[in-house]
C-alpha cells in the first residue's frame, strides 16, 4: 500500500509541477488563504439558527475533503521505510563521533566562508539565487541510488512564501505544498539559511516526508556543491546541528568551538542572532507549540530534537 502511494506521489508531483512551477506567484499560498476564508465564512454562518445546520455541514465536508486529499497527496509517504534502514549499519550516535565531525565541519565552513561574497556589513550574501536553485535541482539526480531511487524531474518550482513578514515571526523557515508541489522559501530569511532551506524543501518535493530526512538528503544535496554559496549554508546548517546535539552534554566543547569560529563566521553569526531576537514573540512560541504537535503526529520527534539527522549524519559519515 505504501509503494502504491510513493507511486502516485511520483505522478502527482512532477504533474503539479509541469502545470504550476511556471506561475511567478506561488499558487499554494492562494489556496491557503482561499481554503481559510471558507473555513471563516462557514464559521461564521454556524452561528445564525438559519443557516447553522447547513454551515457546519459544509464545514466539516471541507475540512474531510481537504484532510483526505492531504493524506493521499502526502500524509502516507511518512510511512515510508525510513531511511536510517537503507544505511549499512546503524549505531548510535556517539558524542565524541560528533565532535570529532564538529571540528572538521569548522574547518569547511572557515574555508568556504572566503570564498562567499560578503554585504557592505561584513555578512554572507547570496548573490545568485536562481544558480542555487539549479544546481539543488542537478544535485538531486547524483543522490547515492542505496538511498534515494526517487525521480529528479529538474523542474525549479521554488517559490517565495507570500507569508514572508509573518513567517519571520513564527520560525518558520520553508514548507513543502502538497497540493501544488511548490518548495516554499522565506525570502527574508538572513542569506545563511536560505540555500540549505531550499534544498531541504527540494528534498520533500523529491518524496522524503520526515523533517530530519529531508535535513539530511539536503544536506547530501549541498555538501559536495561546486555552488559556494550553497555549499557553505549546507556546512553551516551542519555544524549547528552538531553543536546544539553535543550542547546538553558538553557545553565547554561547544562555547570553545565558537569561540574558534573565523571573524567572517562570527558576523554572520551575529546578523542570525539579531534577526532571531527582533523575530521573537507569542507567534513563534503558538508555531513552535503546533509544529511539535503535527511532527509527533506523523511518525517523527519533536521540532528542536536534532538527534535523527545527527544519527543519519554520523552513520553515512562512517
């Protein structure tokens, strides 16, 4: 039954993006807003005895409608075989394997710094987005085959989120639309997370469902780019997985390795740490509350656990 559902989603998905990666707006967000104006207005007609019965009929019909064509769309493919299986041998993740790797990933992530260009601030900038994209959409098809056998259509749906300004105060970097296979982006992101997002969107537009497996198949994506820039936000993303895995246990280890951290690294740093802070309030908390419940719901950890990506990480580096 799962194959038959990673079958339709292969259809489904190079189908949406052949009739909707054109359109220069993003159609899923359209959607969404049609969907909750709906859901508003019949709401609001549930609470006139006239129209009551009726309102909240079409309520719970949409609602059922929406729900279903989600779960064939996507909601099964989170029943996939997981992809920590496909990988030759699974141990733990150990905490010196992670600092070990910690420290190589500091010495990637200095050298590609230097050859990234930089705002009048001293910041990481992304001057070419569109050439990101494209070698995201290259990248997917040299996947190793023992994990990913899913088809690269080289279509670039990537999009800008609509919800930009909002999305900033949620903590949301990026989502997935299933009803139009659109890879969704927050343009307004600071540049250093934008690339690696991209290509953990790209990796739900391939087929891999899990939060922490699309981390790590963007993650094969960017690591060995001929693209800089992509190449330095996917080291960059990684090495922060590993410091905030091996933060509960040995924090020293950690505030050493920042402290080590290249001047260029430290001010992108910096930039990532104010826009947190000016983006911080009740939003982020509400989304932050509700991701963990969705992600919990459908098979996976919590939103801030890092330990299945770090698993993933350690037992393919091995």
């Amino acid at each position: 039954m799962i194959s038959f559902f990673e079958n339709l989603f292969e259809f489904q998905k190079y189908t949406h993006q052949v009739l909707f990666a054109w359109i220069p707006f993003s159609l899923g967000d359209i959607l969404y807003i049609v969907l909750c104006i709906l859901l508003i207005w019949h709401m609001i007609r549930c609470f006139k005895k006239e129209t009551r019965s009726s309102s909240a009929l079409k309520l719970l019909v949409t609602i059922n409608i929406f729900y279903f064509i989600y779960q064939i769309f996507w909601g099964m493919l989170y029943f996939q075989t997981p992809v920590i299986k496909k990988l030759s041998q699974q141990e733990e993740p150990s905490l010196n394997k992670a600092k070990q790797l910690a420290l190589q990933y500091l010495e990637k992530c200095k050298a590609t710094r230097k050859i990234v260009n930089e705002d009048e601030n001293g910041v990481f900038i992304v001057t070419d987005l569109k050439s990101v994209q494209s070698e995201i959409l290259i990248r997917q098809q040299k996947l190793p085959k023992y994990i990913s056998d899913k088809k690269a259509p080289l279509i670039n749906a990537f999009k800008p989120s609509i919800f930009g300004d909002i999305m900033s105060f949620t903590g949301i970097l990026g989502y997935y639309n299933p009803f139009t296979a659109e890879a969704q982006y927050n343009a307004k992101l600071p540049s250093t997370y934008i690339p690696f997002t991209s290509a953990h969107e790209s990796s739900h537009q391939l087929g891999f469902a899990r939060e922490q497996e699309a981390n790590f198949i963007g993650y094969l994506i960017g690591i060995n780019s001929g693209n800089a820039e992509l190449r330095y936000s996917t080291e960059y993303f990684t090495l922060k997985s590993l410091l905030n895995f091996i933060a509960e246990e040995d924090p020293d280890f950690v505030k050493n390795i920042l402290k080590n951290y290249s001047p260029e690294m430290k001010r992108d740093r910096a930039f990532e740490k104010r826009f947190v802070l000016q983006h911080q309030g009740w939003l982020d908390d509400f989304f932050g509350f509700t991701n963990n419940l969705f992600l919990k719901s459908n098979q996976q950890e919590g939103s801030i656990t890092y330990s299945y990506f770090i698993d993933l990480l350690l037992n393919y580096e091995k």
